[in-house]
C-alpha cells in the first residue's frame, strides 16, 4: 500500500469504531466500542447491566436494531468488561458472543464469580455496581483461539491471547481501523490524566496478574503493528511509539515493586499497604485520581508475590 493509498484507508476508517462511555463509576472511565459494517454490528466490550442502555442508545443513534448485533465481544471477564453480556444478549437476539475458551466457560457459568465479587463488595452494593448477571446458554457463545479470525463485513478481526492481566484475556486486531482493542493488556489511560502527556498505568489487578505474560503481551500487541490503540479505560491513543515506550516504562516500576513485594513477605497483611504507599509516592501527580487503581495494583502484585514465594538471589 503506497502512502495515499494508506492515507485514504485511514480516512475511510476513521469514523468505523465508534467509542461509548459506559458511565460505570464515573464519565470516560469506561468504555465500549461499536463497530459497523453494512447495517449490521459488533460490541466490544460489554461493561455492566446498568451500561446496555448506552449500547443500545448508540445502535439506535446508528439507525439499527438490537437484531443487527452479530457479535458480542469481551476481552475478558473480568466486571467492568463483561458483566452486561447477558443482559445485552437478551436485546441482541441474533448476536453471538466472542470470548477466550476460560472466559466462556465463566460467562457459561459466572455463579462462581459473582459470589467471589459479592464477598468483596457485598451483595447490595455488587448489584448497585453491576447489576443482574446470568448464565449464558452454551450455543450463544464460541470460544475463539489464539491468532483466530473473524471475517466481519470488510473487517478481519483478529484475536490474540494476550495474558498478562489475566490467564482469560483476549486483545482484537481490526484490520479497517488498523487498531488494537486492548482491554486491560496495555493498561489504563484515562483521558482526565493526559494534559501533562501521555500517560499509560498498568493494570495488575488480582488474581491472575503475571509478569512475565505481561512482557509477552507488549511483544504482541506490537507485532501487528498498529496505527490505533482502543483503551477499555479509556478511548483511542494514535501515538503509538510513546505509548508503548511510556507503558514499559510503568511496567519496570510495577515490575521492581513485585520483587520487592517478594523480598518483604514477612510483612504479612502490612505488605498490601506499603506497595500502595510506594505507588502513591511513585505516582504522586495523579494518585488522588488512580486512589482506586493503586489500591488495586498493590493488592494484585501482592497476591501474585505470595502465591510465588519469597526472592531468592542467585547463588
């Protein structure tokens, strides 16, 4: 493809993913994408039940029915990505859901997890957080494979097991918008943290944060060679050089404070705290914002610190 030509298939992609705020917690927090190809459409990402309105409002500010979905896409299962795909596959009659074979298997059966979220939020507020959740019927969901591909109208969607955030996690390669849907693989970007320039926070959540998948997962990503980065949380980002040199930059740091987390294991139920203090100072510009992320990081470089075992040093 010669430069015009690359210029004008950027042009005619420009416009062909459409961004929805989700409102879950808070505006531009979380996002999910739409997609469109000939009257017919594909969700990626599917929030929470209270977000299917916002979905929804955007098929129809589109001109389309719920029965044009064809797809229903999360990258992994994980709340804040697929607690709405049983509510939306209740409007979306026709759709069928695109999910890693793990996070199929828990959206078959999310009793399991509901119950672990209920524990930590409590079962009033996890309803006032994500709302109704039900099992998905197995002939309304395929298990996609790694580097599998999915022909959509004049799009090839491409899936990559990408595993760093989690053990279930999938990123899309779209070949219109020459873009990647990241999810949770490159982190977190919030638009309200950009004014000072890019900035990119990773996501090492608990309980399947690994440190050497989310190396991978960089290599990945960046192999296809993307023009476009569709962040969950939140938006596009087309500097793609700085992004990923600003998101390695933040992965080291997550990286040190894991091995550190390791070495000082005797700290017991202190060690969470200390990680989240140490992320506090290290981010100390954005941390009233991130209060929440951080608190999650710690917790996740910590659970993953532990089920791995103390550091030893080589002899």
């Amino acid at each position: 493809m010669n430069p015009l030509q690359e210029l004008k298939s950027m042009e005619s992609s420009k416009n062909s993913v459409i961004t929805i705020d989700c409102h879950y917690l808070r505006p531009r927090f979380a996002a999910a994408y739409l997609l469109i190809e000939k009257g017919r459409a594909t969700f990626i990402e599917n929030n929470t039940a209270h977000a299917v309105l916002y979905l929804l409002k955007a098929l129809k500010d589109k001109d389309l029915t719920p029965e044009s979905v064809d797809y229903l896409i999360v990258t992994h299962a994980h709340l804040d990505h697929a607690g709405g795909t049983s509510v939306l596959l209740e409007k979306c009659k026709n759709a069928k859901i695109l999910a890693h074979p793990k996070a199929a298997r828990t959206l078959i059966n999310p009793e399991r997890l509901i119950q672990s979220a209920q524990k930590v939020y409590g079962e009033s507020n996890f309803r006032k957080l994500y709302g109704e959740i039900s099992p998905i019927p197995e002939d309304r969901i395929h298990a996609v494979q790694d580097g599998e591909e999915i022909i959509f109208g004049e799009r090839t969607l491409t899936f990559l097991y990408t595993l760093g955030h989690a053990t279930h996690h999938v990123c899309i390669h779209d070949s219109k918008s020459q873009g990647v849907f990241t999810g949770d693989a490159l982190g977190l970007c919030y638009p309200d943290l950009q004014n000072k320039g890019l900035f990119i926070l990773p996501s090492t959540s608990p309980i399947d944060y690994n440190p050497i998948e989310a190396r991978k997962t960089v290599d990945i990503i960046f192999k296809t060679q993307p023009k476009q980065l569709f962040f969950t949380h939140f938006g596009t980002v087309t500097e793609i050089s700085k992004a990923k040199k600003i998101f390695l930059e933040n992965l080291e740091v997550h990286e040190k404070l894991f091995r550190w987390a390791k070495e000082h294991l005797d700290l017991g139920p202190e060690l969470p705290k200390r990680i989240e203090e140490k992320l506090k100072e290290i981010y100390s510009p954005y941390a009233d914002f991130l209060k929440l992320d951080l608190e999650i990081n710690a917790q996740g470089l910590v659970f993953v610190a532990s089920r791995q075992g103390p550091f030893t040093h080589p002899q």
